[in-house]
C-alpha cells in the first residue's frame, strides 16, 4: 500500500422494486481497472449478502430501504459501511450493517486481523480497551461481552478504528448498534504499517 490514490471518484447505483429502495455505492476510477473491478465486485458482493439476510426477495419484506456512508476516502484508503433496513412485520424493522475497508491502490479488503501486525495478539488488546468503555458509558449488556471475533465488523474513519457488534448482540435494540471508537494512536505500537491504518497514521 503506497497511498498514491488520493481520492476514489464513488457514484451511486439505485436498485428499486415494489416498497424497495436501495443505494449501492460503486467506483468509477481514480486507480486502475483491476483494483475498481476488485473493490466493485466485493461491495456488489456484501450488497447481496445484506439483502438475502434480510429476507429479499421474499413475501415478508413489506418495506426496504439500503443506503451507505463513506467513511475514508483519501490516501489509498476507502473504508465504507452498507446498511440495510427491512421492516417484515411486528413491532419493528431490522437493520443490517456490512463495513469494507480496501487498499484502492490494489483493491483488497481488510479483515480486522489484517490490520495488525503478525502475533500482535490484536484481539486481547482490544477486547480490554472496549470493554473499558463499555464500563464508562455504562453500557446496559444484555450478558457478559463475547469479545471480538475474527470475521469482526469494524470500519476505519477519522484516524480511528471503530469496532461495532450489530442489533441485539450485546445490548438492547433500543441502544443501537453499539460502536467503540479506538483512536489509532493508542495501539499504534501494534499496527501494521503497511495496511490501512499505518497509511493514515502519518
């Protein structure tokens, strides 16, 4: 990862049926072609997964409504989250999230292991920092906290990683999905300076 990307040019791709909406971002340039097609098909890919997940196409789904948010796009690094709501009945509707976060120069998809440096034993270290705000935000956990997992959900955005557990895993569907923001200076010491954070770190 060089970081000679600065910023990829992402438009917005509408699919809609009866009482669905979705928005699907894709990449237009900014690197080259093999990279675009990499990052495109692997959004394309999550994009479905969210959708199948949630029922669609299905007689249940009454209402759909997929949007996204860019969190990084500059320096080689675009780090993005899908969401997917589904109302099917009863009290309320459910929402989904998928993050990716890519090298744009490659277009490669980080996991959150990827993020760190071999046997840096990434996991403990941010189990105790999450846990630690859990504690200070007094967060109401619907049983012990499970701990991170290796296919984790997490985005990068704003010299931040940000870890998050999705609706009803770990407290009540009134709080949302619970994020834990983890400035990268604080586990500098383990990250792979060559992946995404070790981009944005300097």
């Amino acid at each position: 990862m060089n970081g000679q990307t600065l910023m990829l040019p992402i438009r917005v791709r509408k699919m809609t049926a009866k009482n669905v909406k979705i928005n699907v971002p894709y990449i237009t340039g900014g690197t080259t072609p093999a990279a675009v097609e990499a990052m495109n098909n692997a959004i394309a890919s999550a994009n479905q997964e969210l959708l199948r997940a949630q029922g669609y196409p299905g007689p249940d789904v009454q209402e759909m409504d997929g949007t996204f948010e860019i969190k990084t796009n500059e320096r080689g690094v675009l780090s993005l989250s899908l969401l997917n709501y589904a109302y099917t009945g009863g009290a309320h509707g459910n929402t989904l999230q998928k993050s990716l976060t890519f090298d744009a120069d490659t277009g490669r998809s980080y996991t959150l292991g990827q993020l760190f440096k071999p046997g840096s034993n990434y996991e403990a270290r941010l189990n105790t920092i999450i846990q630690a705000q859990i504690k200070a935000r007094q967060l109401p956990l619907l049983g012990d906290y499970p701990g991170i997992t290796p296919d984790q959900d997490f985005y990068i955005a704003d010299k931040a990683l940000v870890i998050y557990f999705p609706l009803y895993a770990i407290v009540p569907y009134a709080w949302g999905f619970p994020y834990f923001p983890i400035s990268v200076f604080e586990i500098q010491d383990i990250i792979d300076e060559e992946g995404p954070m070790g981009v944005l770190m300097y």
